[in-house]
C-alpha cells in the first residue's frame, strides 16, 4: 500500500473513532436532557413516532419486513444501535479526512454537529417516513437534539484533534556534524576535535 493511501486510511480511521466516541458522549447528554422533560412532553413524543420507535428502530423494522422477518426486543434494537453509531462513524470518518493533519477546530465541530442535524433529523428521518412531521414533536425534542448533535461535532473534532497530536511525527533532529581532525593533530579524536578557528586578517 502506497504511502498516500496510508494516510488517507490512517484519518479516516480516527475520524471514525472520534465520530463513535461522539454517538457515545451525544447518547449520554441526549439521556440526561431526555430525563428531566415532563410527561406530558414524553407521551407527545411517543405519539410523533411511527409505531412509537425511534428512527433507526424503525429502518431495520422496516428492512426485516421487506424480508419477511418479524423482530422484536434485543433482535431489533442491537442492529438499530449499530445503524445508530454508524450515522456518527461514517461521517466522522469523511471528517476525519476532511480534516487530515489540522487542529482542532471547534467551529467545524460545531457545524458538523449542526448539519448532522439538520439532515438526518430534521429532513431525511421524516422524508424516508421514519419520524414524524417535525410539527408533531414538542419543541424540547427538537431542542434536545440540537444540543446532542452539536456535542457530537464537537466532541468527534476534539478527539480527531488529539489523535493528530499524538501520532504526528516527530520533527528530525539535527545532528551536528562531525569536527574534522586537522593532520598535524593526530591526538586529536573527533569527539575532541573543534573547528579550526578563522584566520585574523
């Protein structure tokens, strides 16, 4: 594998690591957000929702009834938290490219963030019938998924920045060269030998 496509992989990677860590931190704070609503703004929630699940509970829903299967309890939702971390993998990694051998920035982290919102939550969910119109929601979860999102973006920029630290080369060091022994100095080693001084004019 050529030198290019070594590095082309390399920040693809950690930016699929960082944007994972990203879904972790998101799901964390989305919980926390999620905890302290009031009922009545739960059960609206729950009624937005197509069959009462979530996005990516319903894609593999739908996907295993195109093929005839019926799931249910962990059968469906272990493939939908994969489809979850996905959605923060896979553009963690074009990012990670994107970004290849910058600092963090957390302007950028932000507006990825911002745009995996805006198109996955707010447009394509409900465009593939997955969520419901965003009218439906109560304005906490448009809220809550707009503070989870921009933690994602900037949470995945900061771990892509610390990556780009840490595995950044090392710049060469310089090495002095080695003093020449002048011939009538054969005592002379080139550990002790010194450059000979210029000539006064």
């Amino acid at each position: 594998m050529q030198r290019g496509a070594v590095s082309v992989v390399g920040a693809m990677l950690k930016g699929a690591i960082a944007g994972a860590i990203g879904v972790w931190v998101m799901d964390r704070l989305s919980t926390v957000l999620y905890e302290r609503e009031r009922d009545e703004v739960r059960e609206r929630e729950e009624r937005a929702r197509p069959r009462g699940l979530d996005p990516t509970r319903n894609l593999v829903t739908r996907v295993a009834e195109a093929r005839g299967i019926t799931l249910t309890g962990d059968a469906r939702d272990q493939p939908a938290l994969v489809v979850h971390y996905a959605l923060g993998v896979v553009p963690g990694a074009l990012y990670g490219l994107a970004r290849a051998g910058r600092g963090a920035s957390p302007l950028a982290g932000a507006a990825l963030g911002l745009g995996l919102f805006v198109v996955n939550d707010e447009a394509l969910n409900t465009a593939l019938g997955l969520a419901g119109k965003p009218r439906a929601y109560p304005w906490q979860a448009h809220a809550r998924g707009l503070v989870s999102h921009l933690a994602l973006g900037l949470v995945t920029d900061a771990v892509l920045g610390l990556a780009h630290r840490v595995t950044a080369p090392c710049p060469e060091a310089r090495v002095a060269p080695t003093p020449e022994v002048p011939e009538d100095r054969p005592d002379l080693t080139p550990d002790t030998a010194v450059p000979p001084a210029p000539i006064a004019s």
